[in-house]
C-alpha cells in the first residue's frame, strides 16, 4: 500500500484485496474532531465480484501493557507483559447496497465520514495509546471480504484542552508558572500553550541561583508519561524534545534564558482514554559532576493540533 500526503493536506491510498484494485483518497490526514472529513473510493475488478454492499468506516482500537501473573499444576508463578487491544469506536458510512461487477468493471463513490467529538486522540506510545484508520470494504456473499485499510490520526485540539474536557496540572495551562528545588526558585514560561505536537515553540527560564553554583549544562526536556491505568499497568515516559539551554559554568544570582525548540511531530498529546492517559510536563536540568541533577519542573499540555 502507498500512500501520499501529510497533516491538513489530501492523502491517499492504493491496494489490492481479493481481486479489486482499491484507490482511497481522503481530504486531509489529521482528523478534527466533530467535523466531517471529504474522501472518495473508486474500485476495479479483476474478475467478477458479487458484493452485499459497500462501506467505509472510521475505526479507533484502544491498547495497552499490563502485567498478568499465572500459576502452573506445580504453584509455580509466572508474570508477562501483554498487550491487550480493544476496538473502541467505529463510525461507518454506506456507500452502496448491492454491488455486482464484471472483470475490469469499476465503481467510485464521494462520502463524508464523521470523526467523533471528543475523540479520543491518536496517542502513538508503547504501554498506552489509541491508533485510528478509515477502512473501505466490500461485503462479499460468498468469500471473504474486500477491503483497504490505511492509518490516519485524530487530533486533539486546542479548544477542547482549554475547555477543560482533560484533566491537567493546576497550572498546565498558564503561560507561564513558578518552579522551586533545592533552594533555587523561578518560572518558565512557554508558548503557545498547549504546546503543538510538530511545531515550534519558545519561552524563557527565569532563575535565582543564589549562591554560585558550577554546572556542567542546564538543559530542558519536555517529558510525556503515558501510563495503562489498570491494574498492573505499565508505564513509560517519553522525551519529545531536549535541548541545551546553557553551557558549563559558574553560574550565580538571577538568571534569565531563552527557550526556543521544535516538539517532535509524532502524536503524543495530552489525553485521556478508557484505559490510559498521558500527561506532560517541562524540566529545566541543572546538570552537576559529582552530585544528583536538580529539576525544576512544571506541568503543560500538549495538543496534535491548533486548527481547533
């Protein structure tokens, strides 16, 4: 399977299932919520296909990593990882009733495909996540199904994280808020806030180091914890950007330094799911030889999306 296209541009793709050539095409990559997404199918057959109908359909599975103990005839306990996936949404649309075509016959059909309110977004993560795909397929009497699946993402929007849909930190969605550890006090500030996946942003970390302090850097990281909650559920944290923000030295007094970066396009924002979340926040590193790193650390939000 090809395919063409990213973000708010068209895709499309094409594939060969059970003798039908499949050319899927839809308006844009990144789904918005609650709005209606263009795409067309057209099809041919390489011999003669008798279909009870066809449909296309938007469809979310769920999945996520947790920690299953078993026991053998001897008592003998045993604890694996697995990976348990549940489809959790699936919006279809029909495109025709019977549908019967000869070798080299073709079809095409225009649909609009709803994409559901409140999601739940893409989350691309290991122990918790959700993927999404439209599929196209003809029902077929007497066989098996013809059909093309491709991956598409659901954007978590702007809106929908200020409207206070997702539970976040107190101060997840300020601009700017205080961080304190180890005697040192300040703020960092970012924006935009929520934090886009894919784009660029910028701040400034202000910073009372109070007595002089050699370090070998002061980096940041934005850091997403994803988290099965399950019982016995995994987790794992993922750095979607890092950056120096100073070099080594002897560093004293107030302090004020500029942040700038690009987040990583890949779709980890901040979410909720039936059997998972994601949440984010912003470390400011001050990185020493022979003693533990300080963090000063604040809570953010992170979007797929500012369309919404």
């Amino acid at each position: 399977m090809e395919a063409s296209g990213v973000g708010s541009s068209a895709v499309a793709w094409d594939r060969e299932s059970g003798g039908v050539r499949w050319h899927l095409e839809l308006d844009r990559a990144v789904l918005l919520p609650g709005r209606l997404v263009g795409g067309r199918v057209r099809i041919s057959a390489e011999h003669d296909i008798d279909a009870r109908g066809a449909v296309v359909a938007l469809i979310g599975v769920e999945h996520w990593r947790h920690r299953v103990t078993t026991s053998d005839a001897q008592g003998h306990s045993s604890t694996q990882v697995v990976t348990t996936r549940k489809e959790l949404t699936r919006e279809p649309v029909q495109l025709d009733g019977v549908v019967q075509l000869g070798r080299g016959d073709q079809r095409a059909w225009t649909f609009e495909l709803p994409v559901p309110p409140m999601g739940p977004a893409s989350l691309d993560a290991r122990d918790a996540g959700l993927d999404w795909s439209v599929e196209a397929k003809l029902d077929i009497a007497s066989g098996f199904d013809s059909l093309i699946e491709a991956p598409v993402i659901v954007a978590q929007p702007m809106a929908l994280l200020r409207a206070g849909a997702i539970d976040v930190g107190q101060f997840a969605l300020f601009d700017s808020a205080d961080v304190a550890a180890e005697g040192i006090t300040g703020s960092i500030r970012l924006t935009p806030m929520p934090l886009v996946c894919g784009e660029a942003f910028s701040g400034a970390v202000t910073l009372d180091m109070g007595r002089s302090q050699k370090l070998q850097e002061i980096r940041a990281e934005l850091r997403i914890e994803v988290k099965a909650t399950v019982s016995e559920g995994e987790s794992e944290v993922v750095t979607a950007w890092a950056g120096q923000l100073a070099p080594a030295g002897e560093y004293a007094g107030p302090q004020q330094i500029a942040v700038t970066g690009t987040i990583d396009a890949r779709p980890l924002p901040t979410s909720e799911l039936p059997h998972g979340r994601a949440q984010a926040t912003f470390h400011v590193i001050l990185a020493r030889a022979l003693a533990p790193d300080t963090h000063l650390v604040r809570d953010v939000t992170i979007a797929t999306t500012r369309e919404l």
